[in-house]
C-alpha cells in the first residue's frame, strides 16, 4: 500500500517480501548488509558470482547481476 501524500510518496516500513526471479534492490530492503560470515548464520557457501545479502530477517542469495536465486526466511535474530 502507497500513500502519495503533497508530491511525496511514502512506503511503508514493513519491508519487502524477495521471491525468486525478481530482481533485488538495495533501496527496499529493510536492515540491508553483505553477508560476508555465512557459516555464522548456517547458509551455504555461495557460488561463484552469487553473494548472500540480509533484508530484515531473510538471507537472500542474489547473483551479481541482480537476480534473486533463494531467500531463506527468518535466518537473523
């Protein structure tokens, strides 16, 4: 749900939910960080061109070009 308020648009806060095949952008995730200490958080090594990204409470694996290959709910506390 947008509101467009005076010119403004406001989003809410709730954060976006990743599917697969969509093309993942930093800008709407929520607590956005490269996770670089996988093991940490029991995911898988990523595989070569991939990298694991948080968006609130989810691990995203996305591939460099962008596209979203697996979201694991719920992976931080």
């Amino acid at each position: 749900r947008t509101v467009v308020t005076e010119r403004r648009v406001v989003r809410p806060q709730a954060g976006r939910r990743w599917a697969r095949g969509q093309r993942f952008d930093r800008r709407y995730a929520t607590n956005y960080r490269v996770v670089r200490d996988y093991r940490t958080y029991r995911l898988a090594a990523p595989p070569r061109g991939h990298y694991w990204a948080r968006s609130g409470n989810d691990a995203v694996l996305v591939r460099d070009n962008g596209t979203v290959v697996r979201v694991i709910q719920r992976s931080f506390r």
